[in-house]
C-alpha cells in the first residue's frame, strides 16, 4: 500500500470512527445545521436594518456556515486530540509501523472531509430552504475562504489541544475559546454593534474574519474581494502552525 492509499485508509477509519460516535456527530455536524434551520426559519422575509435591499439570510446563512466550519476544525479537532492523548492512543501510535505523521494526517484529512459536509449541507439547505446562494461570481471567494479558514482553525485546534490537560476539559476549553468570540463576532447576528476599541480587536481575530469572508461571497453589495479578511486568516494560520509545531505532544 503506497502513500496516498495509506492515507485514504486512514482517514476512512477516522470517519467511521466519528459518525459512529453520535455525540461527536450532533455537536459538530447537526447542531450547526439545525441551528441554521431554526435561525432561518425566524428570520424570513428580514431585512439588514442598515442596509436597505439586503435579506438578513443573506448574511445568516454565511455565519452559520461559519460556525459549523469551526466546530470542526478546531473545536472537534482539538477535543478529539486531546482525548486520543489523555488515553495514551497517540504513544501507543508511535511504537506501531504506522508513522505518526501518517496517522496525523488521517484526523487532517477526516477534518477537512467533515468541515467539506457541512460547508455543502449548509450552502444546499440555504439554497433549497430559504432561496439564499452565493452571488454568481462569489463562488471562487467562498471556496478561497472556505479553504484557508479550515487550514487557520485546523492549526489552531492542533495548537490548543496541548493546552487541554484531560479528556473532560476538552469541551470546555474548545468551546470557551471560540463560542463567545463567535458571539461578539456576528456569526449569528446581522445587526451587532460593538464599541470601536472592540470592534478593532475583535476583527484581528480569524472568527470575524472567517465570517466576513464567507458573507462577502453572499452579500450582494459587495464587490470587492475581502482581502484583510483573507490576510487575518493566513496570519493565523501561519501562528497556528508555528503553535502546534512548538507545543503538540504525543505522550499524556
């Protein structure tokens, strides 16, 4: 079995092993999803209140979006590291044949597959439940986006996981570090307004700039590719790198 055949076999056993775990599977695929579905449903027929024109679905669907796109990549993704150390999986991996780096690149790439399912089950929903798509010529912007968000909160999740001590606290740690900032980013709202000194920091932060990449792929009063946005995100992805290449553990 060559490289790449080691890797598909790998990364079909991470999937298996995460769509037979249900509470994995409802956290990180449902939850978005349904939350997507209620949130739409409520915010029919809205408008921006600031932007004339401009349906609030346009800019829900893209932060829901958003949101499940990091519940994968970083918060299942660090949760599932950490708990595969605490229990001594990850040295138990390096006295087999199979090489760690293979074995890490497996739980990259059933990321990569499971933030992929939920980035098109959230595009389809918008599209088939509540008529939003992204504009005719977002879509490269969205793949872009899409791309480089899931390579930043992947690094950052490998990077937070060497700071989650037990199997209990992943959830925790996970989830307080990228909730509330989800929160006071916008991701699930159309209308925030936050202080100007807030504002600054909290669009230094890859959440928001997750967010307001993907929006720009749906909103049709922008015309302009977000390229700060884009750069946040390849800043972080540079520091997550470098994070998890300094601090990631194999052994408890």
């Amino acid at each position: 079995m060559n490289g790449g055949q080691l890797l598909l076999h790998q990364v079909g056993l991470e999937q298996r092993a995460f769509w037979r775990n249900p509470q994995s599977a409802f956290f990180t695929f449902a939850m978005p999803i349904g939350l997507l579905l209620i949130f739409g449903a409520i915010s029919r027929h809205e408008n921006v209140p600031d932007r004339p024109g401009v349906e609030a679905l346009s800019l829900l669907v893209p932060g829901f979006l958003a949101f499940g796109v990091i519940a994968a990549a970083y918060g299942n993704l660090a949760g599932t590291i950490a708990m595969l150390r605490t229990d001594g999986v990850l040295k138990r991996v390096r006295a087999t044949p199979l090489q760690p780096g293979m074995y890490l690149a497996g739980q990259l790439g059933s990321t990569l597959a499971i933030s992929l399912a939920i980035a098109v089950s959230s595009v389809v929903l918008g599209r088939l439940a509540f008529g939003v798509a992204p504009r005719s010529d977002g879509a490269l912007l969205l793949a872009a986006t899409l791309t480089l968000g899931v390579v930043c909160f992947a690094s950052l999740g490998l990077a937070i996981s060497a700071a989650i001590p037990t199997a209990d606290a992943a959830g925790p740690v996970t989830n307080g570090t990228f909730v509330p900032i989800a929160i006071i980013s916008g991701t699930f709202s159309t209308n925030l307004v936050l202080p100007s000194w807030l504002d600054r920091i909290v669009g230094a932060l890859p959440v928001k700039a997750f967010t307001d990449g993907l929006r720009a792929s749906y909103d049709p009063t922008v015309h302009e590719i977000p390229t700060g946005d884009l750069l946040v995100l390849a800043v972080w992805a540079v520091v997550g790198v470098g994070l998890a290449r300094r601090y990631f553990r194999w052994d408890p």
